[in-house]
C-alpha cells in the first residue's frame, strides 16, 4: 500500500535535434553512455570526478565502435549500388 | 496559447489502481508517443487534467516525416531500487522529419489511447530534414521517466 508520502512523478526527457543530417557516431555515443552511466552532482567529489572520467573513457569506446558500424554500413551501401548500376549513387557515398 | 505542462495525468493514476497500464516487456501494453505543435499552436489546458490521446487535436505537431499518433515506445519492464518502483523506455528517434514540437503525450494504444504522461520540452525544439530525438532520463530510483516513491 502507498504510505502517506508516497508519489507518481514523472521526470523530464532531453531533446536532441538535427538539420540536413542524422546522428553522427559522438551524438550517439553520447546518448548511450547517459543511459548506461549516471553520476549524481551530490555525489563526493573524488568518487564524481571518478566517475565521469570512467564515463568519458566508455563514451571513446562507443565513438570508436559506432563509427566502425557505421563505416561498415556505408561500404555494404557502396557495394549494393555499384553492383546495381548506380555508380554515381555509390561514389557520393563514398565522399561521405 | 502555452505549451504543455508537464505532469502525471491525474486520470492515469486512477487507473493504475483499475490495473488499466502494463508497462512490462514482453506481454504488457504499447505506449506511443506523440508529439504537441510548438508552443504557439498548442491549446491550453493540457497537463495533469489530460485524459485521453483524442484530446490532442490540432494540438499535434504535424510536418514531412512525422505521422500522427507519433510512435510505439519500447517500454522497460518496471523494476524496483529501495522503496520506489520505476519503469522506463528506450530512447526514441523521428527519423527525417521536419517540424516544431513543445512537447509530448505517452498514451497507452493497447486500452484506449489513455493518457499517462504530459512532457514538456522547455521551449519550442525543432528539426529540419533530420532526426528529433527523445532521451529518456537514466533508469533508476532518482531519474526514471515514471517512479512510483
């Protein structure tokens, strides 16, 4: 049973806009490692300082791999293309 | 005319008690989410007092890539930390839409399109020919989207 202090809260969302683009690897790194790791700012602050350096190393590891995965797509992209005829498609790919 | 007000609604806090909302995954309800127009569009009054996904109206954002009735959330069966029970959602993304939103409605499509959360955006946020993400805070007993304390 709920006891006399008890509540539904809801708590806020961040918002993440682009223009003319999609997200690139850091922005998705970003997102990632924000819902894997969060770091109170009440927290002592040798642990906190702690913390966000852990949480910045994760977030390269992510950048790394991200930018790999998505390299990867756009070489099986280029390739599709260029088997199908579409050269031009794929060479626009390429200067991504 | 305001944004929305971020709030709980009232209504869906009754019918947590009809046992109306499951939020586990696998085997419990869709929740989408759906987007308001920019500030100057919304109507007012939409906050706790918001009951049902129907409500939105011409209050909904609309623009090239964005359908109405927004998008299924991936929910994150609810857990507990301490005394407080929580669930969450995957983030989400509007891929290659242009358009202003202030804010946004979680509605449960499984029973009715009721309404279970009015989120606020701080200010009119907008994409153009790009992505218009939606970061869920971290799950946990001090952040999460939804907490029961």
């Amino acid at each position: 049973m709920f006891g006399s202090e008890s509540g539904v809260e809801v708590n806020s969302v961040k918002i993440l806009t682009t223009n003319g683009r999609g997200l690139t690897p850091e922005e998705v790194a970003t997102l990632c490692v924000d819902r894997i790791i969060s770091v109170s700012d009440t927290a002592p602050e040798p642990m906190r300082q702690q913390a966000l350096a852990y949480k910045e190393n994760i977030r390269q590891v992510l950048i790394h791999y991200m930018a790999m995965a998505a390299a990867g797509e756009r070489t099986t992209l280029i390739n599709k293309l260029a088997e199908s005829g579409y050269e031009q498609a794929a060479n626009i790919l390429k200067e991504i | 005319m305001p944004a929305p007000t971020q709030a709980m609604c009232t209504s869906f806090k009754v019918e947590l008690m009809q046992a109306l909302h499951n939020f586990n995954n696998p085997a419990g309800n869709t929740f989408n989410l759906a987007l308001f127009a920019d500030a100057a569009t919304t109507a007012a009054g939409f906050g706790a007092a918001t009951t049902n996904f129907s409500e939105m109206g011409g209050s909904e954002a609309s623009g090239t890539g964005y359908t109405s009735g927004g998008a299924a959330l991936t929910s994150v069966s609810p857990t507990s930390s301490g005394t407080t029970a929580f669930t969450d959602f995957a983030d989400l993304t509007f891929s290659t839409v242009t358009l202003t939103s202030s804010g946004a409605l979680i509605y449960n499509v499984t029973n009715g399109n009721r309404a279970v959360a009015v989120l606020n955006f701080g200010g009119d946020r907008s994409a153009t020919a790009g992505d218009f993400v939606i970061q869920f805070p971290t799950a946990d007993a001090s952040n999460a989207i939804i907490r029961l304390t």
